[in-house]
C-alpha cells in the first residue's frame, strides 16, 4: 500500500516590532528618512529632533507586519514641545528607517490618539 505524504510550505512567522529595539538604535546617526517622509517632515515642521523624543518617549500602537521589504509600525510620542505625534517607521538590525510622521488629526483620533473614531454614515 502507498502512503502519500502530504508536505506543506513553512508558514512565515510574523514579526513583531518592539519599542525598545527603536528606542535602542535612536540616534541621528542611525536614522534614515525616505524622500516622502523628508518632504512630509518639512511641511509640517516636524524636525529629527521631534521624531527621536516621540521614539523614546512613545510607545508602538499599531503593526504593520505584511510592509515590504521591512514590517513596520506605527508609533505615538510626544515632541519636545509635547505635541502628540504619530510616526510610522521601520528598523533592520542597524538602522531606523522613518516612512513618515504627522500631528493627528483629533477629528480622526480618540482623544488617546491611539485608536480611530468610528467614521459615521
């Protein structure tokens, strides 16, 4: 008699992103802002120094885990001003790569700033 034997691809493991690795790499020497978000940050008037204070002082909210080619997250903290800010970012190993970073909006935001309103029909 034949066995078949039925042999199924690994399932990929997610990866979790933890606050503690993007507070650990936080210096200017390690963050890379893509062209979007440079241009984004300078609209807004959000500078590097507000983007490395919101990662030690915030917290990861949200994950995105299915981003290419790094999962990423996105992040609350506060400036050095304390204003509330949100940051999507992502790191390998050696470096903090900053997707882009905004004020939220307290018409779309709880006023935690953590979670979305629900949208009214």
């Amino acid at each position: 008699m034949t066995r078949l034997l039925s042999i199924t691809e690994p399932k990929e493991v997610a990866i979790i992103l933890l606050i503690d690795d993007f507070q650990r790499i936080c210096n200017e020497e390690n963050i890379i802002i893509t062209k979007h978000a440079d241009k984004r940050l300078l609209k807004r008037g959000i500078t590097v120094d507000d983007i490395m204070n919101a990662i030690r002082t915030g917290e990861i909210i949200k994950q995105y885990e299915d981003d290419k080619p790094f999962p990423s997250c996105l992040l609350l903290g506060s400036t050095e001003q304390n204003k509330f800010i949100h940051i999507v970012a992502s790191i390998d190993n050696d470096f903090l790569f900053i997707i882009t970073a905004y004020y939220p909006d307290e018409h779309v935001w709880e006023m935690d700033f953590k979670n979305k309103k629900e949208r009214k029909t």
